[in-house]
C-alpha cells in the first residue's frame, strides 16, 4: 500500500531528483505552494524567454541559487523543481542548505522511461527531444540512489512508480524539535550548575520551586519531584555535570522536572561528552568528567541508561515565546536561530573559538555578543563571568558556581537575576573569572573603564544602523521609513554637529500649524485647532502659551555619577541642554556649566530625585530667549531685513513724494504701498525686538519645560497634559529666577464657552505679543480608530507670524496667496516623528543597547530633512 | 530697492531721449521676480532725474521656487532683503528698462549716446561686505563716492552697523551706457548673490559687458570671482580670456567654497593667505602633495582617504599605478558629488573606475567597509569634530579599520600668529572645533599610537618658521 503522506521538517530544502517527463512539476505545484517551488525551467525561462534553451543553463542555475539561498536564508521551505538526477548537480544546493542550516530533502521521482516518453511526447516544446535524454537521466538517477544519503541528505523519500507518485496526497510538516515558540513562560532559566545540587535546591527555593523527595518504588523513578510555581518553568542553559559534588543528584533533578513538563533542558559540551561516554566512545576523561563517572558508580546500573536516553533526547538550543527568547548553553547567532545542522549544534555547544589560545592554555573564544543584532533575546552561560551584564540583548548567566562563583537564574519576562553564593570552591578554575576584564577589547576607548561592557559596545555605533533605507517599527505606527536621501544629511548633521550619541536619548517631533483660518487678516486662529481635536472625538485639549524661544531636550544627572552609571558617559558634566537636531544649545561651558548646576539644584529643591526615585531625568523645554541661540540669525537675517527696509522705504517714499508733485499717472498708488510696506517694516522690527533681550549671563536664561519625559526606568507618556503641566509648575517653583511655569488651560470642547474663552484667551496672549499657543489633545498619546492624532497644533499669533512669513505678509495680494499652504506633509511629518520619539525613549528606559535608541533619534533627525515648507 | 539717476547736462531732459523713456509717463513693467516701476520726481531743463524702483514680490520669490530647505540662499526664507537691496533683480531690471541706453543707441539723437554726462547715481540701498568695497569697485573708475551707513538695529546700538548703504555715485562727465554697464556688473558683485543659475553664458555677458573697463581694473579678480560666484570652473578660464592680450600674466585663484554668502560663509585664513598675488601653490595643495608623496614611498596596495573633500588627494593618488583601489570617503554627500563630478567618475574606463570607489560616511560610527586597507589619510579633518568625539574616531580607525599606515594632518596652532586676519584665539576656518599647538598635537598622537599599537613619527608640514613651526603639522602612523 503506497503512502499517502511524506513527513517532512518544516524548514527543508527539498530536491526532487528523477529524468525528464517523470512529473516532477505537477507533483510539486499538487502539494506545495507555488512560491516554494523554483524551478529550473522557469528561471531557463527568465534568462532566456525560452525554457528550454540549454544554452542557457548555467545563467538558469545561477539564477535558481540565487533565489534558493535567498528563501533559505529568510527561513522558508523551499523546493528545487530540476533534474538534480546528476551528483554535481545536487552539490551545490546540499552546500546552500549547509550554509542556511537547513535540512536537506530528496524525494526521488522514479518512473519508468515509458511513462516519460510517453509525457514529453505530449508537449509540443518537449516534442523533439531524443529518447537518448530520458535514458541518460534514469542512468545519472540510478547511480545517484546508492549515494544521497552519503551526500548529506538526512530525509529520502524514493518514490517507485507512477503509482506511487500519485498516491501522494499531502505533506506534513513536523515543526523542529527546537521551534517552541508557542510556549510563552514565564520563564526561570538556569545557568550551568556542574554537579552543584545544594546550591541548585537553594536557588529553586528562592525561585519558588517546592523540591520533594519521592519514594523510589521502580528503577525508573528519579527520587525527586519538583512543583513550578504557577505557571513558570525552568530552563536549565545545560552543563550539568562535571566537577562539582553531585552530579548524579543534580541529573535526577533535572530528569525529573523535564519529565514531567516543569522545565526545558538544552544540553551543554559536558552532558554531550557524558553521553559519548555513556554511549561507549572513547573520551578522555578530564575537565571534571572523572568525578562524575566516580559519583555515577554508586548509582544503580538502570541510571547509566536512563541518563543516556535523557541527553540523547535534548535538543540543542530553543526559541521560546514567540521568537522573542532564544536559550542555549554557549549562545547562538542570529542566522543560526530556530535551524537546524551540525554546525547549529556544534556553535550551541561550544560557542565559537578563534582557533588562538590565550595565556591560560584555553581557547580563545569568539565574542559573538558583541555582534549581535537579533530580534530575540538569547540566554546563555558556558563561559563564566564574574556578572551577568546584558550585551546586545544577550546576557551569559554562567557565574562560575563550581569555581566558588555564584548560581545565577533570570527571571523571564522579567529580567530580573536571582543569584545564590557557592558554597565553596568546588574546582579552582584555569583562569580567573574576570581575566576578560583584565584584558579588555583593543577599542576601548582610553578612561572608560568604570563602564559596563554594554557602554563600552555602545561608545562606537555601527554605520550599518543609519544608513541606507531604514525601517523602524515602533510602539505607536506600525512602521516608519527612513529614505536613503534623507538618512545621507542627518549622517551628515549628525556627525558634524550633534553631541555623542549617548547624550541623545530623544529629539522632539515637528508641530503642525493649526489649518489656515478663513478670517480676513489672519494665516492662523485657534477656531482650527479646537475643530480639529473635535472632529477626531478629542473630549478634552489642553492649550499651552508657546513660548518663543529655542526647542531643548535636557538631559540631566543628580551628578556625574548618575550621568556614567546610566548614560555610560565620563567626563561630559552632569548634563547637557541640545537642540531639535542634537546640538549642544550651549557655546560657552562656563554658562553651560552654571546653567546646569542650577537646574540639578533646583530639581534637588524640589524634592524631585526621591519623588521619582531617579538620579537622572529628561526634559523637553523652551530655553528663552530667542536671541540666547539665534543672535546671530538675528543679527544677519531679522535685523538686517528691518535695516534694509528702513534704509530704502524712506528714500522711495521720498521720490515718489517729489514725483507726486508732478502729477504723474499712478505714482499716488506707489505711495501709498511704499508707506504701508515703511508701516509694516516698523511693526515687523517690534516683532522680532519682543522675543530678543540681551544675554549676559544665566540670571538672564529662563527655562520653561513642559514636558517631563523619561526618569529612570519610566517614561511618562502615559501621563496627560495637565499632569505634566503641574508637575513642571511645582518644579518651577523651587527656581522662579530660571524656571518659568507654563500658562495653560483644560479645554472640554463641548462647552461652546469655554472654548471661546480658549480663543479669546489666544486673542489677550497674541494682542500682548505672545507667540501664540499650542493645542494638544489632554493625553500625551491620543488615537482613534484611525490612528494616532496629532501630538499637538501650534497656533501662531498675527503679530509673531511677519517674522515668519515677511514683513509684508499682511499686504493685500499676499495673505491671499499665503493662505494657499497645506499642512498634510508636516502633519504625516509630524506623527512619524513623534512615533519614533517615544520609541526610541521607551527604548532607552528599558535599557535596550544604543544603537536601538539612536536609530530612533537618527530617524527623527532623518525626517527632518524632508522637504516640508519651513515656514509651517 | 530704488536707483536715481540725475543729470545737470544742458538740456537735462535729454535723459528721457537717452533713457529711452518719457519723463511725463510713470511706466510699469514685469520683471524677473516683480516689477519694475520708471518715472522722474524732477525734470526740467536744468536738472532731471530718471528712478527706477523695483518693487519684487515678496510672496512669488519663495513660491516660485522649486524645493525648499535652506540651503542659505536668501530666496529661501520670506523673511529676506531682496526687495530692499540692489542686487541681480536690478541688473536685470536696468538691462529690461534700459537696454537701448546700455547698448548705445539713441534713435532720436543718435549722437548723444556718445556724450560724456556730468552724472549723479543713487541706489537705496547696496549690500556690502564693507564700506571699503564700494569704493575699491568704484574709484578706479572714476567715480566720488559717498556712502550712508545704516545702524543694524537703532534700538541695539551694539550690534553696530548693518552691510547695507545708501551709495552715492558721481561722475564729471561719462557716457550714460557706461554708467549702466557698470552698475550692471557691479552692483551684484556687491551683493555677491545672485538670482538666477550662473551658467556658461554668465561668463560671456562679463566679457561682453567688462571688455572695455574690466581688465585695468585692480579688483578684477575679486570682481570675476564674485559675479560668476557658485562657478568656480568659469574662473580661470574667464580671467585668461580677458586678460590674454597680457603677457605671461597667470593668475592662481583658489576657488572660493560654494557656500561663501556671508551669513554661512566659512572663510578661512588660509584661502586669505592664499590670495596673495604670487603665483605657488597653496597651503592646501602642498599638504596633500606631500601626503600623496608620503603614501606612494610606502607602495601601498589600498588606500582610504578619509574625509576625501572633493576629491583633490585621490585625483594625486590615482596617478600612482601601483596602487590598486582608492576609496574616498566623506561626510558630506554634496563634497562627494563634487567629487564625482571632478574626477569625471561617470566617464572614467572601467579599469581606471574599478580602481576607485567613494562612498559616504561618518568617522564617528564603526564602519566594515573601512576593513583591509594599507593606508589612510585624514588631511585637515580631525580638526572639524568636536574634541570628545576625538575618541570615537580612534576607535574606527585605529580600534576598527586598522590600516597598517596612517597619516593625520591638523593645522598648527602655533603658527597662527603669522596671519595677519587672524585675531587671537580665532580659528583658520569657521568650522575648525580646535586647532592644536605642536605639543598638544604630539600628546594625543602619542596616546593614539600607544592605546593601539601604532609606531609614531610626526612631520611639519610647509615652510617652517624659527619659534612656531609649520602651517600645518602630520603624524604618521605605522603599526607596530
């Protein structure tokens, strides 16, 4: 009876091998997808408008490895429609599997040359073709039998027959013994324990595990049992045994938890060499294995098989919670993740070594964290470390227990570690735990030796994070583009002017004017904004008086040694002040200096460390005045547009004055335009006068924050406006001379009064000179169905916006034109920034590595550069 | 923006003939970027005077304009001085309104244009780089000169004076084209902007335009210079085609940088110096000769040169056959077009191409690409990043990259007192973040080649001078 059903690994590479006409394609179009399937004739087709062309085969099958090791390489099944009947042939696509660590598949279409003929006779582009072709091939293919399974082909499915071609209904796909992605913990994994029973039962103790002994009734009982608190699971990082006291104690444990589903076991390089023991190779028995064979004496004789059948059955590594946690002894790259092959194994075993010794004797081992860059977290011990330190979303929870180290579990989700003290030194070790301290990467940079290795890492990012076409998922969109171009000038300002990357933990996003206003007169006028928040379903906004100064982020320490604990950086002060493109605000350091040192007292007045249990804190602010940061733009553009102007308007005025005395055709209409341009020429200079005064010093420097974003461990986007705007308030009342409170109020946009008394207050603040003001939704994210809104419409007053839009904006037949703006590009503009903001914030509370928070920060600066009219 | 021109010539009206336009009229005519409005305030036998008021669309210049962002021309912003300013508006103004008297032809007096006038030139108002330029542009051609200053901001008396004046011009007697034609050329050159793309046939208008006067002038090179401003290659050439009936006189001119407007302007001390009238090489191209020199005797196989600018150094190490593969890098996507552009990459036969590569990046981020090279140069560049970042920089190229050889030039601050623009404590170069003495520049050397095993030699670089050294100093790195 042939099998309806082929078992398959579910990431394979597949080879069909048999002659021309046997029916490859139909089988594989009958029982895969069709985009699983690359067939030689198609890509013979692509190089060649002819899929027959034999000239064209090499180009074909060059095109045809190509897409197999593209497949592969993302992680998809993927079937080789081609003869393969030759050995050469099948080569190089048993090497793309090896390359891939993916497992290798023949199914062998074995008909007979009849039934070929026969088929090939049927198409009219096959109809020619000498039946010398088919004969060759079943030749090739027979030869082939006796050797796949030599060539490397772990699964061999040899079809005999037409009828047993057909009879094929459908493939199953086994999922990889490795692939546990479904089970999503928590999770309590445990670094190598080498024989250290007390100190395991100690730490499962601490981790809430209740270890019972059992009556020992059969041989295979283990004597031990073992209850989860609820819910969790332990995972133990392998190495086991070895060295340490008991061995055999710590086996039956961990037999048993995995025996009965309380916990995943991955072996580590000494279990292995215990089962080749066990399995009767020969092994040198060194590196503590002799005292475990000397403990294992003393155990009845059926344990010998037990624990041969226990690590025969362990799997080398695993992906846990949807792919977000990966465990295995020694780690494992990204690419090698969730796959299959010897070398899999092999890495997760031992790591990889450089092939050097170092001075202990040892290997030297390659550092494959430093280079990480995956998605998932890996856990994994093997090499022992004086402390687990997080590197690249890795940690090695090996601390050395049996070389009088500790025993170290982390906690999952959690991150947290739970630690127990060895007992003793059970094994002096080859070399001391911490002789990766003592000889520290060649590119440590000089003086930074107080730092973790994760800030070490971070002080150099690497190009391939901002460059190119980026894509950035965030919390709040699904997904923002970074274009090529854009990413070109942020490298550019970035490296040029932004201060070390470790400073820039946020830059703010653009604001949107509120859409232009149908009144005579006026570009801009709250009645907009209100609509808009209205329209989305917005209950409530918050208005805020915008203040015309330079945009900060500040980031400041209680001192410099919360600014290097966190921030990982040494000698820098105890904060810095910068700009919306990551510049320092400050050019003087003395006045940087004094300006800081006051802030931090004023945060330490406040009450603010311990009320926020931080040492560090994030601002977004207003730095007044205009003129501390932009007197030079001031001097070279402002000023001198109003001097030019009242150098020329008077003189013109003058002429035409003298030419109006001759009664010429239309001079008295120039006039009158010269002498409302010479008006409008002295309005403007008061504009820009308001915002100016001169700086000489700190106490003429105020600081208004309105946004109080990230302290340690905690972001407050999730805080609404008014909580951020009475936070900040109370902080400024511990430095009324540098912090200035910001006016606001909570608008309900159903209550037509209080709405018009929000843009009658706009009126008062505008007619005074004020900048104008800034709606923002009550919470700090708000959404709708649609998405997210607008972080905030900024609504510029009449006066303040001749210094944006020219003197002479107000003159009849330019308003009119100017009204002709859309706001849409900088709104988009405006989400994607404010998206990328609180990811990359969010990030750096949750201590991910720098690259992940600047490529959010680069990604802002990125966006910048878009070519939005500037004068929105 | 307003001109007048005045005449006391007997009749006085006769101006309206050579202008071409009647005294009795106010005439309006479209311009490039607005309107341009002719008529007289005063015109009687004894005194006349023609004015030409440009009133430009504040609105329409922004608008009009394709893409946006500034890239520091004054169009960008609405907040700008063109309406008040004479400035190419102008020229282009006076050639549309007074094209006829420009060229000479008078149809009803067909010998007045020949006349030499006693003429009064008024233009409310000029920009000028100072009070010095507007004269140094008009004496020579004989013209009084009077010039009103403007204070910045009446209510800020500190901030001084602004660039813009109100010029007065008068001559004894000239003819009116002249007059036109100088303020055509001349009153960009003031203004060193310019509305319009300065292309080829920019050149060709100067030579039409400057033929007669243009060469005699002294500031003939910073006139040429300036009106084909953003065109660096017409310079040369242009100035060798007026000057060719001189004999052996061959002016070196280091190209001013695209972005010299006055507001982003990074002038350097060195292009000052380099303006000195005899002919050698400048300060910069020395350098780089002698880095080239340096790198060739090494007979290395691949090169970087890191912060490769325009590509001046790799144009040197491109003709050294031994060396296989050159990769330029910079920071600046628009220095490596001009890059690209100078060393003619899009044409270059495919050996010669393979040969060379250019590529954007920063020092700053840890970067593969910089992998395996036997050389690198970094001529003048660490001198443009902020010193703490100094590390991160070593840490890509002497951590990561490694290349066996390495050479960084820097300016010596030593030296600095030698130019004579330069006041204490100020830089050579705008963007300069430091500039370091000798000593300060041997103690880091030395902490780079000892934190990564490198071998250190330090040179000096130009004409060395007893107490402060060279211009520019070098440290050679060989690993060790």
């Amino acid at each position: 009876m042939p099998q309806d059903t082929i078992k398959l690994p579910e990431l394979s590479l597949i080879i069909l091998i048999g002659s021309t006409g046997a029916g490859k394609s139909t089988f594989a179009r009958r029982l895969f997808k069709p985009t699983e399937i690359v067939s030689s004739d198609a890509c013979r087709g692509l190089v060649a408008d002819d899929e027959n062309d034999q000239s064209a085969s090499q180009d074909a099958f060059e095109l045809l490895h190509y897409l197999v090791a593209k497949r592969l390489k993302r992680g998809l099944l993927t079937v080789v429609d081609a003869t393969n009947v030759q050995a050469e042939g099948r080569k190089p696509l048993i090497a793309l599997a090896r390359q891939y660590h993916v497992l290798p598949v023949a199914i062998v279409l074995d008909v007979p040359d009849s039934v070929a003929h026969q088929r090939n006779a049927l198409r009219p582009d096959r109809k020619h073709m000498g039946p010398h072709v088919v004969a060759r091939h079943r030749q090739d293919l027979r030869k082939s039998l006796r050797n796949l399974k030599q060539e490397g082909f772990r699964h061999i499915h040899h079809l005999r027959g037409v009828e047993e071609v057909d009879a094929v209904q459908s493939i199953v796909r086994d999922r990889l013994y490795n692939n546990r992605q479904d089970e999503t913990g928590p999770f309590d994994i445990i670094g190598d324990v080498h024989g250290c029973y007390d100190e395991l039962l100690t730490l499962l103790g601490h981790l809430g595990y209740q270890v019972e002994a059992e009556p020992m009734a059969d041989v295979r009982d283990l004597g031990v049992r073992v209850t989860a608190p609820a819910g969790r699971r332990a995972v133990f990082l392998g190495d086991l045994v070895d060295r340490g006291p008991a061995s055999p104690q710590v086996l039956r444990l961990v037999m048993s938890m995995v025996r009965d589903g309380s916990a995943l076991c991955v072996p580590g390089n000494h279990d292995i060499k215990l089962l080749r023991h066990l399995n009767g190779k020969k092994v040198t028995a060194n590196h503590g294995l002799a005292e475990t064979l000397a403990q294992l004496e003393s155990e009845p004789a059926a344990f010998g098989g037990q624990v041969r059948q226990f690590l025969d059955g362990l799997v080398s590594h695993y992906v846990l919670d949807g792919g977000k946690l990966v465990v295995a002894h020694a780690g494992l790259t990204e690419d090698m993740q969730g796959r299959g092959s010897g070398a899999v194994r092999a890495f997760a075993l031992f790591g990889e070594s450089t092939g050097e010794i170092d001075d202990f004797g040892l290997p030297v081992r390659y550092e494959w964290a430093r280079e990480y860059r995956g998605r998932a977290l890996v856990v994994y011990g093997h090499t022992p470390v004086p402390d687990p330190e997080w590197l690249n979303n890795t940690i090695d929870i090996d601390t050395g227990c049996v070389f009088g180290g500790r025993l170290t579990a982390l906690r999952y989700p959690e991150r947290e570690l739970v630690t127990v003290p060895a007992a003793q030194v059970y094994c002096e070790p080859a070399r001391p735990l911490n002789y990766r301290a003592a000889a520290l990467q060649p590119e440590v940079l000089a003086g930074e030796g107080d730092l973790s290795g994760q800030q070490q890492h971070d002080d150099l990012l690497d190009i391939r994070d901002v460059t190119g076409k980026q894509f950035i998922e965030t919390r709040l969109m699904r997904g923002v583009t970074i274009r090529e171009e854009n990413a070109v000038a942020a490298l550019e300002v970035m490296s040029r002017f932004a201060l070390h990357p470790k400073w820039l933990l946020y830059l703010p996003p653009t604001m949107s004017p509120t859409e232009t206003s149908d009144l005579p007169d006026l570009l801009e006028h709250p009645a907009e904004a209100l609509a808009y928040y209205k329209q989305l379903g917005v209950e409530r906004v918050v208005c805020e008086e915008k203040h015309m100064g330079s945009r900060v982020v500040v980031v400041i320490g209680k001192d410099e040694e919360a600014i290097r604990r966190r921030l990982g950086l040494v000698g820098e002060g105890i904060g810095k002040c910068y700009t919306r493109t990551g510049r320092n605000f400050f050019t003087d350091p003395e006045l940087e200096m004094a300006f800081l040192a006051r802030l931090r007292d004023a945060l330490t007045t406040a009450g603010f460390w311990d009320k926020f249990n931080t040492d560090w804190v994030c601002l977004d602010a207003e730095l007044l005045p205009w003129s501390a940061k932009a007197q030079e733009l001031i001097k070279n553009q402002y000023a001198a547009v109003a001097a030019a102007a009242n150098a020329a308007l008077p003189q013109v005025e003058a002429v035409l004055t003298q030419a109006a005395t001759r009664e010429l055709d239309g001079v008295e209409a120039l006039l009158a335009r010269t002498m409302a341009r010479r008006a409008a020429a002295t309005d403007y200079a008061e504009a820009y006068r308001r915002y100016c005064w001169p700086v000489n010093g700190l106490d003429d420097l105020r600081l208004a924050p309105f946004h109080l974003l990230a302290t340690e461990g905690q972001t407050y986007f999730d805080r609404d406006h008014a909580w951020h705007m009475e936070t900040l308030r109370t902080l400024a009342l511990a430095d009324p001379g540098l912090l200035r409170a910001t006016p606001y109020r909570v608008v309900p946009l159903n209550d037509p009064a209080e709405v018009e008394a929000a843009i009658q207050w706009w009126t008062e603040l505008t007619a005074a000179g004020g900048e104008g003001m800034v709606v923002k939704p009550y919470d700090f994210v708000a959404s709708n169905r649609k998405g997210l809104l607008q972080p905030a419409l900024k609504c510029r007053g009449r006066e303040y916006l001749c210094i944006i839009y020219g003197p002479d904006y107000l003159l009849p037949g330019n308003i009119e034109r100017l009204k002709q703006r859309n706001v849409k590009a900088k709104r988009n503009l405006a989400l994607r920034e404010f998206a990328l903001g609180v990811e990359g914030l969010e990030r750096f509370v949750a201590g991910e590595p720098l690259r992940r928070v600047h490529q959010c920060v680069f990604g802002v600066l990125a966006l910048e550069s878009e070519a939005v009219d500037p004068r929105l | 923006m307003l001109l007048t021109i005045t005449t006391t010539y007997s009749p006085a009206t006769d101006l309206g003939y050579l202008l071409h336009k009647n005294p009795a009229r106010l005439q309006s005519l479209e311009i490039a970027g607005g309107q341009a409005h002719i008529f007289y305030p005063e015109a009687t036998a004894e005194r006349c005077t023609a004015a030409l008021l440009l009133d430009l669309d504040p609105v329409g210049l922004v608008r009009g304009r394709a893409g946006s962002s500034g890239d520091g021309f004054a169009l960008e912003q609405y907040v700008n001085d063109r309406p008040y300013v004479a400035s190419s508006f102008l020229s282009a103004a006076l050639s549309k309104a007074f094209g006829t008297a420009m060229n000479g032809t008078c149809k009803d007096r067909p010998n007045l244009p020949e006349q030499a006038l006693p003429l009064e030139v008024k233009v409310a108002v000029v920009s000028a780089p100072g009070p010095d330029w507007p004269r140094r542009l008009f004496e020579p051609l004989g013209y009084d000169v009077q010039l009103e200053t403007t204070p910045l901001d009446p209510t800020r008396p500190e901030w001084g004076d602004s660039r813009y004046y109100t010029l007065q011009l008068r001559h004894a007697g000239l003819r009116l084209q002249d007059v036109l034609t100088h303020l055509y050329v001349l009153l960009p050159v003031l203004d060193n902007d310019k509305h319009y793309y300065v292309g080829e046939n920019e050149a060709e208008k100067l030579l039409r335009k400057g033929a007669d006067w243009l060469p005699q002038h002294p500031e003939r090179d910073f006139i040429t210079r300036r009106y084909l401003r953003y065109l660096a290659a017409y310079v040369n050439p242009t100035l060798k085609r007026l000057l060719e009936d001189e004999e052996g006189a061959e002016p070196t001119l280091e190209a001013e940088p695209v972005d010299a407007s006055a507001i982003t302007a990074p002038v350097t001390a060195e292009t000052v110096a380099a303006d000195s009238p005899e002919p050698k090489l400048s300060l910069h191209d020395q350098r780089l000769q002698q880095v080239a020199d340096e790198i060739y005797q090494l007979g290395p196989k691949r090169v970087l040169d890191l912060g490769c600018g325009e590509g001046k150094l790799l144009r040197l190490l491109l003709r050294q056959p031994k060396i296989e593969f050159i990769l330029g890098m910079d920071v600046s996507h628009q220095a490596l077009s001009r890059a690209a552009q100078r060393l003619h990459l899009d044409e270059m036969p495919p050996r010669q191409r393979a040969r060379l590569d250019l590529i954007q990046g920063s020092l700053l981020y840890r970067d593969e690409r910089l992998a395996g090279f036997d050389a690198a140069a970094l001529v003048e560049v660490i001198e443009h990043l902020d010193e703490n970042r100094l590390a991160a920089l070593e840490g890509v190229v002497f951590g990561q990259a490694r290349p066996a050889h390495v050479f960084v030039t820097s300016p010596n601050a030593d030296y600095n007192q030698l130019f004579e623009k330069l006041n204490a404590g100020e830089f050579r170069h705008t963007d300069h973040r430091f500039e370091w003495t000798r000593a300060e520049f041997a103690a880091w050397a030395a902490g780079v080649a000892e934190r990564h095993g490198y071998q250190l030699r330090l040179e000096s670089m130009g004409e060395e001078v007893a107490g402060v050294g060279a211009p520019s100093q070098m440290a050679v790195f060989d690993v060790a």
